[in-house]
C-alpha cells in the first residue's frame, strides 16, 4: 500500500469518527431544562478549588441543604455530588471518584438509599452514571448498576443507546451541543416556591425492614474508604417527609452508627431545633425542602461541622474567598430571578 493511499484511509477514518463523534453530542440528553438532574454529576468536575466537606447521595441532599449558607456563616468550603434516586453503590464510587480529585476532611452520606439493594430503573443510572468521568470507579458503578436488559457497551459509546433519540430532538439539543449552563449551586438544586406539607399519607407496613446485604456491603465499604484515607463519614436522614423514613430503619443505622463510631444525624427528629416549618419551607409537600428550609438546615449543619468536627473556616484566604464570592453572586441572581418568576405567577423553573 503506498503512502497516499495509507493517509487516505487515516483521513477518512478521522472524519467517520468525528461525524459519529458529533452524532452523539448531539443525540444525548442535555437536561438543561425540564428534568436536569442529569446535568449534576458532571458539574463537579468544574470546580475550580477543593472542598473540606462532601455530600452523597440522592435528592434528599442537593434540594434540602445550602452550601453557600454554609459558606456565608461558617466559611465551609462544601459540595453535594448528589443526583436523582442515587444508590448506595453509586455514592460509595462517586466518593471514590471525589478522591480521584481531592481528598475532603468530612464525607456526608444521605441514608435513604440504604432502602435499596438491588439496580431499580435505567433512566436513574443514566442521570447519575453518564455525567461521571471514565476510570475504574466509573466503570464498576456502571457495572454494579445495570439492570439485565443494559449493556455496558451503551455506556462507553452512548450513541449506541441514544441513536433513535433523533425523533425527539429540540431547540436544546443544539444550543447545548458544546456547552453546559450550570443547574445547581455548588450541588444544589434551588427552589423558591412554597407547598405546604398537608395529609401526609399513614406509613404502609412492611413485611421485612431489614435492610439488604448488598446495601450494607457498600455503607461498609464507604466506612472502610474513609477510614483508609483519613476522611471522617458523617451519616445523616434529610428532614423529607416522603417516602416515609421508618422507625425500625432508623434503629438500624443508629446501630451501625454506634458499632463504628460514626456520627449519626436525623434531621427529621431535631426539625425544631433549627425552625424547619413544613408548611413554609418546603416547596412540593413534604417531599423537599424549598430555599428557606434549605437555609435552615444549611446553617444547623454548619454550626455543627464547624464546632463539632473543626471543619476551617476558608474565608480570610483570598482565593476561596474569590471563588465563593462568584458563587454566591450565582446564587443570589438566581434567588431573585426566581423570586420575580413567582411574583409574576409564573413557573420558577420555567424556559428561560
């Protein structure tokens, strides 16, 4: 074969891939508005300095606590690598992921998912899974999280799940073929509309509350990781009133808690303590907390991290300060862009 026809093939080789690279750019969901909770994972990797606190877990974290509140009263440099229905084997690999990049002084884990021990639905994978930079750690989520009829090839090269999404493309799919707005602030997801919570439903009795072998197998773990790597776990139950945090649920992790000398948090139970009012500060009933309840517990959480785990507070050192100064500025606009939605009856998660 001579050089030319050599540098042909490579040529076109090139261009196939890029088309096919470009074809897939744009065929993948953009969550940019709508359901954006697959947008979250990814926005980590933006971060432009560490963090002494990180969150895990599910929407019980990134709608229910404030890390700016956290930042503004306390000065705690924190993140929540939260996302939708997220599984307790999905946090442990996204902490392992975290460590990839830095290494927190606390690792907070939401309990909730503990209520799970086996893959539940594909669309919650993609939302937590596709946002994740490829390593080792992503590849053993995925591969712990597929449900029998995935196949981890569709990860890898997600024009291969995504291929028929042409039918449904939109106005985003081309604004965002090459860029990303941000959707939450600093991890979490802000709301500032009001729906009380009234006529919660009566718990339905379980047959079993026993929790799985496979969700205790991956808390161990995470204990085991930080252990290993000098990063205290704080476990804690977001003050959500639905889906229904039982009694004999609690007993379990209290234990656990007790055994391994972790510290255990039920924000459900000390509410008073830090003015949580389930007919103001939450946003869709019970289920999440709205700004003003994530404030709140915002600021309870950070007094605790600060005098009773010696979390720093960063904001005398200038380049932190800088950088929260932009967030908080983000966050502050958004408040108000929000707030003027609502005063006009609009939706405050409406198109832009």
């Amino acid at each position: 074969m001579s050089g030319k026809s050599l540098f042909r093939i490579i040529i076109s080789a090139g261009v196939v891939l890029a088309g096919l690279w470009l074809l897939q750019r744009l065929l993948v969901p953009k969550y940019m508005h709508g359901i954006v909770e697959g947008a979250m994972t990814a926005e980590f990797y933006q971060e432009k300095m560490d963090h002494d606190v990180v969150f895990v877990g599910d929407c019980e974290l990134y709608e229910n606590i404030s890390p700016v509140t956290m930042w503004e009263q306390y000065g705690i440099s924190s993140y929540i690598r939260g996302s939708a229905q997220q599984l307790i084997w999905q946090s442990y690999y996204l902490m392992e992921d975290t460590l990839r990049y830095e290494t927190p002084k606390v690792f907070v884990f939401n309990v909730l998912s503990l209520k799970y021990n086996e893959p539940q639905k594909e669309t919650y994978n993609r939302m937590t899974l596709d946002g994740m930079r490829w390593s080792a750690s992503k590849a053993e989520a995925v591969r712990v999280s597929m449900l029998p009829e995935e196949q981890f090839a569709d990860y890898v090269f997600p024009i291969l799940r995504y291929h028929s999404r042409w039918q449904e493309l939109e106005k985003d799919d081309l604004t965002y073929l090459f860029r990303r707005d941000k959707v939450t602030h600093s991890g979490y997801y802000m709301r500032v509309d009001v729906r009380p919570a009234e006529n919660i439903p009566d718990p339905r009795p379980l047959g079993d509350y026993a929790f799985g072998e496979n969700a205790w197998f991956y808390l161990e773990k995470m204990r085991l990781l930080c252990e290993e790597h000098g990063v205290r776990l704080i476990l804690v139950k977001a003050p959500s009133l639905m889906p229904h945090w039982y009694a004999e649920w609690d007993e379990q992790v209290a234990a656990y808690a007790q055994e391994h000398g972790l510290p255990y948090y039920n924000f459900l139970e000390t509410a008073e303590e830090y003015g949580l009012d389930y007919m103001t500060d939450t946003y869709d009933a019970g289920l999440h907390l709205n700004l003003s309840g994530a404030e709140k517990l915002g600021s309870y959480f950070g007094r605790i991290l600060s005098e009773d785990y010696g979390v720093p507070d960063r904001r005398q050192e200038a380049a932190a300060a800088a950088v929260w100064e932009e967030k908080c500025a983000a966050y502050e606009a958004e408040r108000q862009a929000q707030e003027a939605r609502l005063a006009a009856g609009l939706p405050v998660k409406g198109e832009p």
